[in-house]
C-alpha cells in the first residue's frame, strides 16, 4: 500500500481541522486498504458494504483512490463489468444469480436467489473461472467443496448445494453471508479491547473446529473472517485450505503450498515448507495483533518472495501498543 499520509489532501475539504481527528483519518485509511485489495470491479459494492449510511466515509475514500491512481469512477467500472458478465440472470442449480459480489485468482462469487419457488432464500454461488479449467484447479475446488461440507460450525459459513454448470464449471453454493471484514467492523463500531477479544475468540473456536477436522485453512486474515449485523463472525474462503490426511500429498496440495496472502502468511509458508495447524494459529496472531494496535506486525513494502521471506522470517515485529 502506498503512502496515504501523502494523499490526507484529498479530503481535508470534507472537515474543518477539528472534525479530521486522528482517529476518523485511521479508519479513513483502513477502509482504503481494504478496498485496494479488491479488483476495481468489485470496489463500489465493498465500498457501498463497508460504508453503510456514512456517505461522508464513502466519499473520503472514492477521494484516495482517485487521488492516488487517476481513478475517477470505479462505480461505473463495475457496474459496466457486471453487465458484461454472461452468468447475470442465468439459473445455476435451483438458483437465480442476480449479480456478482467478488472476484478471486480462482473463482466468481455471485448473490443468487432460489428461483425453483419452493420457498424464498439468498445465497452465494461460487463458480471456478473458465481460463482455469484445468484438472488441477477442479482438483483443488472440489477440495475446498467437500471441506465445506464436512465442516458444521456456526462461526464457519455453511455450504448448501453444489454441482456444475451447463459448461461443466463445477460451483458450489453457500450461506450468504452479509458483513464485513472483522478489523473494519471493530474499528468503525469503536469496540473496545475486550469486545474485539471477545469476538477473536469466537474466531478463534470456529479455527478450532476446522483443525479438529484436520482442515487447515491457510489464508486466514480480516476479509476472510467477515461479522454480521449482529455481530457474528463468520469464516469464509477454504479454497486453498490442506486436508491432514494420510496419502493427500497430492500434487496440487504440494504446488499450491505458496498461494497465499503474503501480509498474513506464517514463516513456513512463504519458505514452501509443510503447513500444519500452527500455520493458522501464525496468521491468527497476526491478525490480532492488527485488531489490537491498528497495524500490523511488520511492514511489506515489496511483494517479491525474498522480501516478503526476509520480512517475516527475520524482521523483528514492533512491540505491540494498545490503542
């Protein structure tokens, strides 16, 4: 991520000097992060997501981005790239999909309805992206498919159904899950250090459980861990997630070792070597860690596997601070 301490120009417009408090221009930057992470098609429905009612946030936000890359209306993008999307209004299974909601290396994930009027539910449909229809990433979808269903927890999102397209796209479907990633829901609720505790603690049970089912999830960070409007959390995203299973050395299992979300990744990950429960347990901490003191324990200024190598493995982490 760049500089955003550069860019505070862009929106000092909104606020005299006492309204732009240290704390509001925090959380400006944390939803900026969070929405550079996403492709810029998904951008205006994460940003409408995150921000809710606060327009002003919105606006601060839309402000950064334009000011930092020349962007000036990623909301159009999107919905210019949703209306290109052939699956928009295509029956899937018993569903309807209405439209798309994310973007992966591997998959599109689309909102749909039940469109068989044998009763009314809302629900995400995951379906691999077809460039990537190859043995190995159908190996590796059907992994995370099955991981799903013999997963039952009510902090892990549930899947539903499953099956393949008219193509032949393997999909599956789950809960619809409408929240947001757990570090932007503590910070713009203002919880406290023993409510964000709380809360990681129920994250923290749902890891439990998939470890218990010798499930490694492998890509644990604040957008795979999203929070409800009533405050649940859900874990969501077992697509690169390693079954501990004698014999499931498989070859995907082997070369999909290092596809990983290098901010997160524990030492073992970003070296190549074998994964097991403490490489969860690794990111978890990093992930606290960044829910407690508002940044995380090191800084990647580069993505190059040296760097990022160097970084975690031999960086020393800044003491945390309470804020």
């Amino acid at each position: 991520m760049s500089d955003t301490e550069n860019l505070s120009a862009s929106v000092r417009h909104f606020y005299s000097e006492s309204e732009l408090t240290p704390e509001r221009w925090q959380q400006i930057k944390e939803v900026f992060a969070q929405v550079q992470e996403r492709n810029p098609a998904e951008r205006g429905d994460f940003l409408r997501q995150v921000c809710g009612s606060d327009e002003k946030l919105r606006a601060e936000v839309q402000s950064l981005l334009a000011a930092e890359d020349g962007a000036t209306d990623f909301e159009s993008a999107g919905a210019s790239s949703r209306a290109d999307d052939a699956m928009i209004g295509r029956r899937v299974g018993a569903y309807k999909i209405s439209r798309r909601i994310g973007r992966g290396g591997m998959a599109t994930v689309y909102l749909a309805a039940r469109a068989d009027k044998q009763y009314e539910k809302q629900v995400a449909i995951k379906i691999l992206l077809p460039e990537l229809d190859s043995d190995e990433l159908l190996s590796r979808f059907r992994n995370e498919r099955q991981t799903l269903a013999e997963l039952d927890h009510p902090n892990i999102v549930k899947l539903v159904d499953g099956g393949s397209t008219e193509e032949g796209l393997p999909y599956l479907v789950m809960d619809y899950v409408e929240g947001v990633p757990i570090d932007t829901y503590c910070d713009t609720r203002r919880l406290s250090t023993e409510e964000r505790l709380h809360l990681f603690c129920k994250v923290c049970a749902a890891v439990e459980c998939a470890h218990q089912n010798l499930v490694v999830h492998r890509d644990l960070k604040p957008s795979n861990i999203l929070i409800t409007n009533d405050g649940t959390p859900k874990l969501l995203d077992f697509g690169i997630s390693k079954v501990l299973l004698p014999g499931n050395g498989s070859q995907i299992t082997r070369t999909l070792t290092r596809r990983m979300t290098p901010a997160y990744a524990s030492p073992e990950q970003v070296r190549g070597e074998a994964v097991t429960p403490a490489t969860d347990m690794y990111s978890l901490g990093v992930v606290l860690y960044e829910l407690l003191t508002g940044h995380r324990p090191y800084e990647l200024k580069q993505n190059p596997p040296a760097e990022v190598e160097r970084a975690i493995c031999e960086q020393e982490p800044e003491s945390p601070v309470l804020r």
